[in-house]
C-alpha cells in the first residue's frame, strides 16, 4: 500500500511541473469587437430535429440483425485453424 501511494504522490508532484500553453493569447484577433450572435427561439430548431429523428423500433432491428451476423462470423472463428492432418504432420515435426 505504501508504495502505491508513493508512486501516486511521485505521479503528482510529476505533473505538477509540467509547462501549459498561454492562455491569454489564444483568442484571435479582432475577437474581442466582434458582434455577439443572433439570439434564435428554441422551437424551430427542436422541431426541425425531431423530424429528423429516425425510427427507433426499426433501428433496433437493424441493430439486433447486426449483432446477430456479427456474433455468427465470431463463432466461425472460433473454429480450429489447422486440419488433423496438418496439426499432426506440425505436432510431428516439433518432436
């Protein structure tokens, strides 16, 4: 346990010391006279969004079929690789 707190204090009193970008410059210029943007109703944009919004039921399926065609292509993997005769003849020539 003393350890583990060890190497958390050694981790930061490490990054403790690390150097930050200026943030005082990051603003570009002309930044601080320009307009503030146009303030907008809420509603449209929600109603625009929810005509966009996609069927969950049928997403669902499709997402069901997905999980279904993936789970079939691991199991085939997780076949055997080599034949009988190809592990015997490998088995036979690491003795």
């Amino acid at each position: 346990m003393m350890r583990i707190s060890a190497c958390v204090v050694l981790a930061l009193v490490t990054s403790a010391c690390a150097q930050f970008p200026e943030v005082d410059n990051a603003t570009p210029p002309g930044a601080e006279v320009a307009a503030y943007p146009d303030l907008v109703p809420l509603d449209p944009l929600i109603d625009e969004v929810a005509a966009t919004q996609t069927d969950i039921p049928e997403s669902e399926a499709q997402l069901e079929a997905r999980v279904a065609s993936l789970q079939a292509r691991a199991n085939a993997l997780r076949g055997s690789v080599l034949g009988s005769s190809d592990r015997r003849r490998l088995e036979e020539s690491l003795q």
